[in-house]
C-alpha cells in the first residue's frame, strides 16, 4: 500500500518543548510483537525470565556497553519491558551505524532502542517488537519517584486489572 499522509498519520508522543539532541533521562516501554507473552511469566508477583527473556535482559544490561546510555530500573514483563533510561553523552551512541544513516541529529534515544530491538531480534530469529516504543521525559525527581515505584510494582499487580498494564503521565 503507497504511504497516504491521511490515512497512515501517527500522533506524537514526542514533548515538543524538549531537545531530543540533549542529555535526558526516559521512561520507556517496549512490547513484543502482538503482545506475545514470550519474556517471562509472573508467578505470584514475581518474573520468572524464559530462556527468550534471559537474553533479552542481557541485552538491555549490555546497553551501556554501547552507547552513553545509563541503565536504571526495568522489569521484563511476559510481554513489555518497563525500564528508565538516561543517556549522558551524547555523541557516543555506537550500535549499528549502517542503520543509523539518515536519521536526524534528534534520535539517540531512538537509535538505542533500536540498536537493543535489532540485536535481540536478530537473536530470536523474527522480529519480536512492536514497532515502536512508548517513552516519556522524566522531568523531576517526583516524576521519577512516581515510574520507578509504577515499575516495582507492575509484577504485583500483573494480572490484577483488565487493563493495559501501561504507566503512561
């Protein structure tokens, strides 16, 4: 299907007065493709990793191997990962520069996620995400306070609503 600006317009998430080129600290959540349980499972509030879900973990610590990006918290939920995520410097984003070509000066964080999606896909053999990724600016410490408590918590609470299991402000 040729790409019709009315029918394929997607609203961004994006915070208009933030500089994405700037050092900042995210919350994101990335689901799996379909919302496929394939990560983990939660077993009396606790995540209990697959084998899928082992490896997909080692490539979110691997991270700041990779780029100037600081790992804080995350949780592998059976179909999403909650995770924040501050990238400190800027120019040393290095994951697969071939697919980086073209992108604007704006896209660090973008270029992380998809960099860490590339890799475990490429592990798993299919392509396992979503396409895109939900992520929110944390702008004080109260707005962090709030996600990392929302990401401590969602194992517990997993299962209990009928809801998205999403924490979005």
């Amino acid at each position: 299907m040729k790409y019709d600006s009315q029918l394929h317009n997607r609203r961004s998430i994006r915070w208009k007065e933030h500089d994405y080129s700037s050092n900042g600290v995210y919350y994101i959540t990335i689901c799996t493709n379909q919302r496929n349980p394939i990560l983990s499972q939660i077993d009396n509030g606790v995540v209990v990793l697959s084998d899928l879900g082992r490896v997909v973990e080692r490539f979110w610590q691997d991270i700041p191997n990779r780029s100037s990006a600081v790992i804080h918290e995350y949780v592998i939920m059976p179909d999403h990962i909650h995770a924040i995520i501050e990238i400190s410097n800027v120019d040393k984003v290095d994951f697969d520069q071939q697919s980086n070509k073209g992108l604007a000066n704006n896209s660090f964080l973008g270029r992380i996620i998809r960099g860490f999606k590339s890799a475990a896909s490429n592990y798993a053999g299919y392509s396992m995400w979503q396409r895109n990724y939900y992520e929110h600016v944390i702008r004080d410490q109260v707005d962090y306070s709030n996600i990392v408590e929302y990401i401590e918590n969602n194992p517990i609470k997993w299962g209990s609503c009928d809801d998205e299991h999403e924490y979005h402000v």
